[in-house]
C-alpha cells in the first residue's frame, strides 16, 4: 500500500523545519520506502508498518507541541508492491518521455 501524510505541527511557531527534520529522520530509520515532498510524504509498506510509522511521528510531534494535525491519504492496491516508483514510471510510458521528478 502507498500511504501519503503530512503533520504540522501547531503552536510552535512559523518554523517548524525542526520538527519536519525528526519527523523524516523517523521515516528514514524505518527502512520502508519513501518519497518526501514539499507538503508532505509518501511511504510504503503494510498496514501496519505504515500506521505505526505514521503514529510515531505523530506521536513524536505530540511531546513537543500543543496541537498536531494529521493528514492522510491510502492507496491500497490487492497484490501490488513497490508501487512508489512504478506509478511515475508508467505515466512516463504513456507520455513517452520522463517527467521533472
């Protein structure tokens, strides 16, 4: 399953590029797969490994600030894996070129 979050932390500030650094240093040391972008991430793996991951971070966020709000978004395809690259890769089939990644 492809799973794509963000968490903002709020109450801390207009700078939060410090919790955003622990938040992706957690995603990292998790060793699933991943993709960070400007407004958030994009992880994959089971269920389980991606909300537990997801919590963590959450949670994480939760210790050092009043308010964290949480965004999610799943696709889950029966059967299908490493979907994170494939997706782009077949837009790019269908254009017949790359696309700015």
């Amino acid at each position: 399953m492809l799973v794509e979050f963000s968490l903002i932390p709020m109450g801390s500030g207009e700078s939060i590029s410090a919790q955003v650094a622990r938040v992706i240093d957690i995603i990292d040391k998790s060793g699933l797969p991943y993709k960070t972008h400007a407004m958030g991430t994009l992880i994959e793996g089971n269920w389980n490994e991606c909300l537990t991951v997801i919590k963590k971070c959450h949670d994480t966020l939760k210790r050092e600030v009043p308010r964290v709000y949480t965004r999610i978004a799943i696709d889950d395809k029966k059967g299908k894996k490493k979907l994170l690259d494939k997706k782009i890769k077949s837009v790019e089939s269908k254009l017949g070129r790359e696309i700015r990644k």
